[in-house]
C-alpha cells in the first residue's frame, strides 16, 4: 500500500490487461496492481522516480506495458514495462 495520500489511479482499458491498476501518490510513488491478487496487499511493482507529487498517470490505449506518468517534480515519463528489467525500487524511465 502506499504509505502517501494516493492522488490518482489508472485501470489499464486493454482486456488482456484489464486485471492491471496503476497509482500514483504524494511522495512520487508509482504502485502497480494485480488486480487478481489484492489479497496479498502489496503491489507487483512499485516505482520510486519522481521527487514530488504525481499527478496524472494513464495507460496507453492500444500498447498494453506503456504508462505514462506526469509529476509536480515537472516531469513527465513514459514506462515500457516489456523493457524494464526489474521494476522494484529505481529503474530508468524515458523523459519526456
């Protein structure tokens, strides 16, 4: 869970993907969710990047790992989760 107020979230609108939620919080957290799994509490991947606020995120509408991240740090990112290696604490994002 997050730890932060969570300001937004996002249902990933694709059906072989629509089991996929992701937020975002004050702290600049990104949690992604299994919505399959909610028993367990905890989130699948957890994105620690931006160093302020997020305040928008929303999936791509046809390309099911792309999300892309706005924050009040004034950056916006776009995360391909087909190329990221491991999405636990820090990875690398694209800056738009």
């Amino acid at each position: 869970a997050h730890w932060a107020d969570v300001n937004v979230l996002a249902w990933n609108s694709l059906k072989q993907s629509s089991h996929l939620m992701a937020t975002g919080d004050d702290d600049g957290n990104i949690k992604i969710w299994d919505l399959r799994n909610l028993s367990t509490s905890m989130p699948m991947a957890t994105i620690s990047y931006h160093k302020a606020a997020i305040t928008s995120l929303d999936w791509h509408p046809t390309e099911e790992a792309i999300l892309v991240v706005s924050s009040a740090d004034h950056k916006i990112t776009v995360w391909d989760f087909t190329l990221e290696e491991e999405v636990s604490t820090n990875p690398k994002a694209r800056e738009a």
